[in-house]
C-alpha cells in the first residue's frame, strides 16, 4: 500500500510538471492542492501504521490491563479509532475498531 501510494504522488508531481510546461497554471493549481491533500493523507497513514506497530507490540500489556489502560497508550488507541472511518476501508484498522470497542466499549 505504501509504494502504491508513493508511486501514485509521483505521477501526479509529473503531471503537475507537464501542465505547468504548458503554461496550465490554474489546471496545476488545483493538481497541486489535490497532490497536497493526497500527501497529507499519506503522512497521517503512516502515522497509524506506526501506532498500530506499537499497538500491537505492547497487547499484552493492553490485555492484561485491560480495566485501566496505561495512559501512555490511550494516545494511540485514540488515533487508530479515530482514523479508521477517515482513511478508507482498511480491513485491519476495521478490525482494530472492533477489537478495542469490544473491550474498552463506544467511548
């Protein structure tokens, strides 16, 4: 999924290159702020997947304090709840949302 979507904001950088030769400024224009959005949806993806990593490394610790969660790791249970109706339908962040629910419950 990474490389996909690094490969993806190549092609629209290329694109945005090739309006720009062509004196296309306001149709680049919006390419640009299209290319922004995309990236920032990248950077915030990655920032999940690196919560998820910690989420997963530290599950033992999640389950068996399950009543009180460390608060150290409310920060990013918090992010993948948070994040998973806005970036898609990624199967393993539906899940997480399911997982967490089921044991912390909806807040």
């Amino acid at each position: 999924h990474n490389n996909k979507a690094e490969q993806a904001i190549k092609a629209q950088r290329r694109e945005i290159s090739k309006l720009l030769e062509k004196d296309s400024f306001e149709q680049g224009r919006i390419k640009v702020e299209f290319l922004i959005q995309n990236e920032r949806v990248h950077e915030a993806a990655e920032i999940v997947a690196l919560f998820c990593e910690l989420l997963v490394a530290r599950m033992p610790l999640l389950e068996e304090l399950r009543d009180h969660p460390p608060s150290e790791l409310l920060e990013a249970v918090s992010t993948v709840l948070f994040s998973a109706k806005r970036l898609g339908d990624i199967k393993d962040l539906a899940d997480a949302v399911k997982q967490f629910t089921r044991a912390y419950g909806r807040e």
